[in-house]
C-alpha cells in the first residue's frame, strides 16, 4: 500500500513506544532553552541610545521603544546600511576596542572578465539588513556576545599594486589592535594584500583555507597580479607557506594549467567537489585543519562566492556549474571556524549580475555564521 488507500484517505503510522522519541534530543528544543540564557543588556542600551538620539515617537505609537527616525536595527527597510546595521566607527584609531571590525574593499581592476566586485562591499551590507543578531541554531546574539564594527571601505585606486598596499594597511592596522578584520571584497586580488597584511601581525606561520572553484595560484595574468594569482605572491610570504595552504572545490572548465602546475611545484593541498562528495564536509574540514593548521600560528580563511555552485549565486564574475551547495559550504566553514581564525575575506560579489540579492545574502550569512561559531566555540568575545 502506498502512501494513500485506495479510497484517498491519508494514514499516518502511529507511533508504538513513546519513549522511543525524546524530544529534549532535538537541536531545535536544545536551541531553544540556550537562548533563555542570553543578555538583553546591550539590546536595552541601543534601544536607550535610539531614542536618544532619533527622538521619541509620536504620541499615537503605542511602542515607546522606536523612535521617530530610524536608528539601530529596525526597521530592515530603512536607515544607511552598515553591515548588520552595526556601529560605523569613523575615527578607525579606536577599532581596539571592538573584538570585530568588517571593512569593505571595493576593489574590481584585478578583474579578468566580468567587473563589478567594486560592488560588492555595497550590496552585502545592504542585504545585510535583513538579519538580525541571533541565531537561532547556535543560540549565539553576536549584538550581546560580541563588540563590532563597521570602518566604512579601504580607499582603493585605480592601480593594482598601490590599491593593493592600501589593504595591507588597513588590514595590518586592525590586526595590529587585537582586532579581527572580516573583509568583504571586491575581487579575489585582494586575497594577497589581506593576508600580507595578517602576516606582518603574526609570529609564526600563518596557514589559509581557501574555498573556491579556481587554483588562483599562477604568478602572473595579462602581464598583472590579478583575482587568479593571489596565492602566488601570498605563499612568496615567509610565514604564509604554501605547504599550509588548503584549497578546497577547484575544479571544472575554468582553473589555468599555469595554476595547477604551481600548486603541483608548491605542494599545496587541492581538494575537488568530487573530493568533497566522497569524503563528507566533517572529513574534508578535519584535513583542512590537519594541513593549515601544521606548524602554524593561525589560519586565514578566504571565502570566494563562486565556489557555490552558479545556480545558487549568480551575481558573480566568474559563475561555475558543479561547486558547492550553499548549506554545504556554510557547514564547512563553521567547522573551521570552530578551531578559531585571524581574519576572514568574504570576495567576488558582483551585484549587477545578481538575482534578488541571492549572492550578496550568501555572503552576508558566511560572515555571520563564522562569527557566530567562533562566539560559541569561545574563539572570540570578551572584550
């Protein structure tokens, strides 16, 4: 019999043993007794400050906590958009005292085919509004656990190689204050900059987890160090070795011979989506972390968009058929993050080819998820 009778009448079976079900076992019921746990002071506080600063409502509100101009988080729809509607911190001589600074890096002339990355540091922020700072998996409110901030964008140029020590400044600088720096590009050039600006703060080796569909690893494009070289020139870094670089989801009609044979020279580790298929996310994470993490220091971890599969992010410069499901992704990466990370670069959003604001909404969730993960994992937080 199948799932209907022969008369449409729909059973379901009934179950035998009751205590052959816990429902305290469940993630969600779990989930749902650890937010019990969490403050509610700094939520007060910016309600407090929202008010203050925006004005009290109209009479007619019955909901005294909003204000008569837009501040904090609500509504979604409105306000300028910070990332995650966080505090912008305009005098960045103070980004000590946050334990999180995102930057954006509107950075595109390291483009090899379609532009428009410079952006994509707009468009995740924007899309960005519509989260709030709790999640419910995790029962982790980052508003609570968490001191972030927004420094605005690097000033970047229309040159590559002083574009690219702008970043390595900045990056540099919010390390240099304790600070973790989560980049949101621009495209994948930024990928040596950022990580030379890492180096330069760590003592000891820095490895890199990289998800991607492109090796990015040749010397040289056109003449240029462009989106397909970043690792390259990081890995030329002495305390950034290639040994410790892990590149995860390369594969398909778009990774250059020139690449694979410095991978091949370096012996870097390349992992393929076959590879992931066979082996599972938890596996492929545990030799990830095994590889980056020998001898090293602390991990970077580079976030290109199209290593999700096209389908899923169409708002990128160079779509792949075949990467990565985005829940897969997403789990890879809170696996990572688990081990604790320095920095984080979330790259190659190009809105102008993106549908409903589906790519730049993957990019914002990467960061959020990262972040959360490393709050529950006690990686991050307390200052």
């Amino acid at each position: 019999m199948g799932f209907f009778d022969n008369h449409g009448v729909n059973y379901r079976r009934p179950i035998q043993d009751e205590a052959s079900f816990e429902r305290g076992d469940l993630h969600g019921i779990q989930a749902a007794a650890k937010e019990a746990g969490l403050s509610t002071a700094r939520h007060d506080e910016e309600i407090r400050r929202n008010l203050e600063l925006g004005l009290e409502a109209a009479p007619s509100i019955g909901d005294r906590t909003i204000s008569t101009f837009s501040r904090g988080e609500l509504p979604h729809y409105a306000g300028i958009n910070t990332f995650l509607k966080l505090p912008y911190l305009e005098d960045v001589n103070r980004v000590g005292e946050y334990d999180v600074a995102i930057m954006g890096v509107p950075f595109d002339i390291g483009t090899t085919y379609r532009s428009g990355t410079r952006f994509g540091p707009q468009a995740i922020r924007r899309i960005s509004a519509l989260y709030q700072t709790y999640n419910y998996e995790l029962g982790v409110d980052l508003r609570e656990q968490l001191k972030m901030c927004d420094l605005g964008d690097v000033f970047t140029i229309a040159n590559i190689e002083k574009s690219f020590d702008q970043i390595t400044k900045a990056v540099s600088h919010v390390m240099s204050k304790g600070t973790m720096p989560v980049i949101l590009g621009g495209d994948h050039s930024i990928g040596f900059p950022c990580l030379r600006g890492v180096a330069e703060n760590v003592e000891g080796n820095v490895g890199i987890i990289h998800l991607d569909r492109h090796i990015d690893i040749q010397e040289k494009d056109m003449d240029e160090r462009m989106h397909t070289t970043p690792w390259f020139h990081a890995t030329n870094i002495p305390n950034a070795p290639a040994v410790n670089l892990v590149q995860i989801g390369i594969g398909g009609w778009q990774v250059p011979r020139a690449g694979v044979q410095v991978g091949r020279e370096r012996g870097t580790t390349i992992m393929t989506i076959n590879d992931v298929e066979s082996l599972g996310i938890d596996k492929v994470a545990e030799m990830a972390l095994e590889v980056a993490w020998k001898g090293a220091k602390t991990v970077y971890l580079s976030f290109d968009i199209d290593s999700i599969d096209c389908g899923f992010v169409p708002g990128t410069g160079w779509p792949e058929p075949g990467g990565f499901l985005p829940r897969e992704a997403l789990k890879l990466m809170g696996l990572v993050a688990k081990e604790g990370i320095a920095a984080m670069e979330v790259v190659e959003v190009a809105p102008a080819y993106d549908i409903s604001d589906t790519t730049a909404l993957l990019a914002a969730r990467a960061v959020l998820d990262v972040l959360a993960t490393m709050v529950d994992s006690g990686k991050i937080g307390g200052k």
